[in-house]
C-alpha cells in the first residue's frame, strides 16, 4: 500500500466512524475530504496515522495499518485538557 491509498482509506474509514457515531439530532455529516492527516509515519510494510476532522468535538484517530495481516485498526481518542508545564 502507498502513501495515496493508506491516506484514502484511512479518511473514508474515518468519516464513516464519526457519521456513525455522531447524535442525528446534531444534523451533521462529515466526508472523506474533512478527514485531515496530522501525522504519519511508515515502518517497513507497516503503516501509522494520526487524524482528525474540523468538528469541534476533541476527538482524534489513530490508525494502523497492519500490513503482514492486511488489517487496518483504529483507535479513537477524545482530548481533555492540555496543560503546559515550565521545567528548568
């Protein structure tokens, strides 16, 4: 799998994950092309994304695409906070 395929399947994959879990009482609906990529990497024949769409839910992916097994898992993560801590 190339960099073009996995960013493809790994936006469709989550745009459906959101759509199916959003409330229909919100009256939204996302597409594959507000998925954004934050990061990603490829080891070997393995591949790693983090993503997450203009919602303002806190919400982000992380996705990995097994490729010895052909398998792609997603977790789905949803931000608390963000402190910042000074250390000398």
């Amino acid at each position: 799998m190339d960099q073009t395929s996995f960013f493809t399947l790994i936006k469709k994959i989550v745009s459906e994950y959101v759509n199916s879990h959003m409330d229909i009482t919100d009256g939204k609906h996302i597409s594959p092309e507000d998925v954004y990529v934050v990061w990603s990497c490829k080891t070997l024949q393995n591949w790693k994304a983090l993503a997450s769409t203009p919602l303002p839910d806190g919400m982000y992916y992380e996705l990995t695409f097994d490729g010895n097994k052909k398998v792609l898992y997603l977790d789905a993560y949803k931000k608390f906070e963000n402190r910042v801590y000074h250390v000398d």
